[in-house]
C-alpha cells in the first residue's frame, strides 16, 4: 500500500470543525454586542472580548470544546464597576481578576469551585436574569434605567405609562417584542431551519424592518475595534488603593471562575469526548481575562449557549472555537460599519430572552417539592442579588448555604410509631446525635409506655458521640427489668476495642 493511502488525515475532523465555528460565530456575534451595550461600554469591547476568548483562551488545555467569550451573566456586575470607577478602570479590573484565576488553577482550586451549593450557582443566575430583564425592558423603549435593580423593577409600571404616552418607545418596544417572537418560534421550526441561529436572524429582520420602513429607533454606534482599545495607564493603577475595587476584583475572579466551571461541568455532560480539567480551564480564563484587561476589553467566561451550540453543531476539537474567533476578527476588521443598522432594541430583545433563560424555574419547582431548604437558598440568593448588589448577593447566599449545611449536620429527628395495641413502641433517630441533643432524646425516651417493648432504630444516624451512646446503653439497662426483650437497640455501632483506637478499620 503505498505510504500516502496508509496514513491517516492530519485534521480528520477539520471539515466539521469549520462548519461548527461559523454556526458558533453566528451566535456569538449578536450576544457579543448586546452584552457589551448592557454592560454600559462601547459594543467594540464586546467583540474584543470575543475574539480573545476564541483564539487565545481557545488554543489552551482546559475543556476542548468549551467556547468563551462576554457573558450575559456578568453584565450587572460591569455595568455597576463601570458606574463606580468609571470605564479607564474596567481594564485594570478585569485584569487582576484574570492573573488571580490564573493563581487560583495553578494552586489547584479549580475542583473546589465544584463544591459551591447548585442553590447558590442557581440563585445568582436567576437574580442576574431578573436584573438584565427588568433595566433591558428599559432600553427595549428606549427610556433611561435605573440605577439599582430594586429601582428597576419598582420603576416598570411608572416607565409603561411612559411608553403608552410616546409613539418612538412603543416602535421600540414593539422591535424588541418581534426579536422575542423570533427567536421563541425559532425553535419549533424544522432542524434545517435551525441550523441558522434564530438570535442572529432576529437581529437581520429588525435590522431590514428598521431600514425599510425608516422606524424611529436608535441603533448601534461604532467606532474602529482597534480605537476602542484601551490600556491601562498609570491612573488605572492609582485606583488599587480603593478597597472597593478590590472587593470588585474578588467579585470578577470567582464569579466568572464559577460560572465557567459550572459551565464546562454542564458541556462535559453533552459529549463524549475528553473530559475538562478544571484547574487548566481556570488558568485558560485567567489568561483570556488578562489579555482582556490589558486591551481595556469585557470580561470573559465559558458560555453555554456557545458551547451547546458548538457540541450540537458537530464539533470534534478545539478548531472550531479557535475559528470562531477567526471570525469575529474578520468581521470586526471589515465589515464594523454594518453593525450601524442594527436596532438597540433588538439587542434588547435578546438580552430579555437570555435572561429569561438564566431563571430556573423547574429546578425551583423541583426543590421546592424534594428539598425546600435548598429552594430557600435559591431564592433569598436571587433577591439579595436584585435588592442589594452582585458579589454581596453571592456571598448572602453562600453564608446561608452554609449555615444550612450546618443545620444538616447537627439535626436529629425522632419520629415515634405505635399502634393501640400491646405492640413493641418503635422509636427512630435520624441525623446527627451527639450530648447537645441529649436532653431532648432523654426526655422523648423516659416519656414511652414502661410496661410495653421498645424497638429503637439508629440505622438513620449519621454520628453518634460517647455521651448519647453511654446515655442510650443507660437507658436500655433501666428498661431492661420490664422483660428480656423489652428494649431491642437497631443497628448501634459497635465500641471500638479496647486494645485498639476509634478509627480503626475491622
């Protein structure tokens, strides 16, 4: 045989690679200007952002078909940096959180972002969803926004009967509802049709409506990418002595460290191929983030809907979301001025849409039925978000997470199940039993019948200390003289040996 037909290709998989980064692309590029103009910066930085997070985060180990990019999750978040420190401190910002993600993976804390609550992960999402929906009905009108979250959503009646009063804002509103329609009915079309994203044909048809009828709505302004380069100067640097930009800086690093890991967690499930390894993805975010920060661009993380996309598409390597950002650089490079038809409000639309999503309704249908505890977390996390701010929002949620595990641990339940009958009482612990519970285990045991059996199952206790055991085998000799079978002890655990300690194994 001769050598050229018994060697294999060099890029087997090169033709479905391409295919997916364009389709990756076409979902990128609307998301990455509406993030952008949510955010409170230049749409450019959105596209920067983008293209980092395709060809430089793209080419490193980490998880193989993960796409980053500007995320929808981290708009409250820079829109409030940006209203605090102004936009020159964005970059040095997005920067230090960038090196402390790559120290973070080189210290190996890439797996311990998989032990936060899926309560709180949720909870930020769905408070970050409520907070882009309710300042993005805002701008679908075309009317200023407030500046909190709680003001946003206290002010939506007073700014409808605004909108109902003004022609212009219900144009508006009415190109935004329309990218909504689109891109809901989108998906119910035939799979061919899908293959186009339904966001990016949304964006064409406002687009064409806008310029065809000349509708009164205001549409993106843009400069040269290369203009909106920012790098951080000597003033940026003087702005470290702020705490506040530091708590800032916390905030950026393990919020997008969260949600990228979360994310590639979520992608691994969707494939078959190698699996993430989360310290080398945290420090691939950490260099994607420092080289955004030294171009003064948008924070990056791993973004599902991108990386759903990519997988769905057919990709097989990396290829596909270093090219994606191929594309973006390409289009940024030459074809900028088309961005100028499309409608803010259409950008709008598709940000209301992504928040939707961001809301976990089941799972806090679902928690409320099986786990209410962790549903309480979801949703105290998810207003503290909305009425205080991001980061102290997270760590509320956090805190009570904890508190929650806590309670967990040191719960104990008796539950008590007789009959009317001369039949054995039977008696169940559960939990967690040491000596503070044990006066409440005492007194529920002294109040049982004296002249019936008891049955006491311990099989459902997590731990048991030297206190309640002594206290329960005390117990049990007292009310042992009633009869020989009158206190039946199920699954007690054995005393360790004498000659041997606690610990060990037999």
């Amino acid at each position: 045989m001769p050598p050229s037909l018994s060697r294999a290709p060099r890029f087997p998989h090169l033709r479905r690679d391409v295919a997916a980064s364009l389709v990756v692309f076409l979902v990128a590029l609307p998301l990455c200007i509406g993030v952008a103009i949510a955010s409170g910066v230049p749409a450019e930085l959105g596209l920067i952002t983008g293209i980092v997070g395709g060809v430089v985060t793209g080419l490193m180990r980490g998880s193989s078909l993960q796409v980053s990019g500007p995320a929808a999750g981290l708009t409250v978040l820079v829109f409030e940096a940006v209203r605090t420190f102004g936009l020159p401190a964005l970059g040095i910002v997005v920067l230090l959180a960038g090196l402390l993600q790559i120290v973070m993976g080189a210290l190996k804390w890439g797996r311990w972002f998989r032990a936060i609550s899926l309560s709180v992960v949720e909870g930020m999402l769905a408070g970050i969803g409520l907070v882009i929906i309710a300042g993005q009905l805002y701008a679908a009108a075309g009317v200023p926004a407030p500046a909190s979250g709680l003001a946003k959503l206290a002010g939506l009646p007073a700014a409808l009967v605004k909108v109902l009063d003004s022609t212009t804002a219900l144009v508006s509103l009415a190109v935004a509802a329309g990218t909504v329609l689109v891109m809901v009915t989108w998906r119910r079309l035939p799979r061919a049709a899908r293959a186009v994203p339904g966001a990016l044909v949304a964006v064409l048809l406002a687009a064409v409506a806008t310029w065809l009828f000349d509708l009164p709505v205001a549409t993106v302004r843009v400069g040269g990418v290369l203009n909106a380069v920012r790098l951080p100067g000597a003033d940026s640097f003087a702005a470290l002595a702020d705490l506040a930009l530091l708590g800032t800086v916390l905030a950026f690093a393990l919020i997008a460290s969260a949600e990228s890991l979360f994310s590639a967690a979520a992608v691994d499930r969707l494939h078959a191929g190698p699996r993430t390894q989360y310290d080398r993805e945290l420090v691939a975010q950490g260099v994607g983030n420092t080289v955004c920060g030294l171009l003064g661009a948008l924070p990056m993380t791993a973004v599902i809907v991108r990386s759903s996309a990519n997988v769905q598409a057919g990709a097989r390597t990396k290829a596909s979301r270093v090219l994606h950002g191929v594309w973006l650089l390409l289009f940024a490079a030459l074809l900028p001025a088309t961005l100028a038809y499309v409608p803010l409000a259409a950008l709008a639309g598709i940000l209301v849409h992504a928040g939707w999503k961001l809301i976990p309704f089941r799972a806090v249908a679902t928690l409320w039925r099986t786990h209410r505890g962790e549903a309480l977390v979801l949703v105290v996390t998810a207003v503290s978000i909305v009425a205080v701010n991001m980061f102290e929002g997270v760590l509320i949620g956090l805190v009570l997470s904890v508190a929650k595990a806590a309670w967990d641990a040191s719960h104990l339940r008796i539950d008590r199940a007789d009959d009317d009958g001369d039949g054995p009482v039977r008696v169940r612990l559960s939990g967690t039993v040491t000596f503070l519970r044990l006066p409440k285990i005492l007194d529920a045991l002294e109040a049982l019948p004296h002249d019936r059996p008891v049955e006491l199952d311990l099989s459902q206790v997590h731990h048991l200390d030297h206190a309640c055991r002594t206290a329960l085998e005390a117990w049990a000799a007292r009310h042992s003289p009633h009869g020989p079978d009158a206190v039946r002890l199920h699954a007690l655990p054995e005393r360790p040996r004498a000659s041997e300690p606690a610990g060990t194994p037999r």
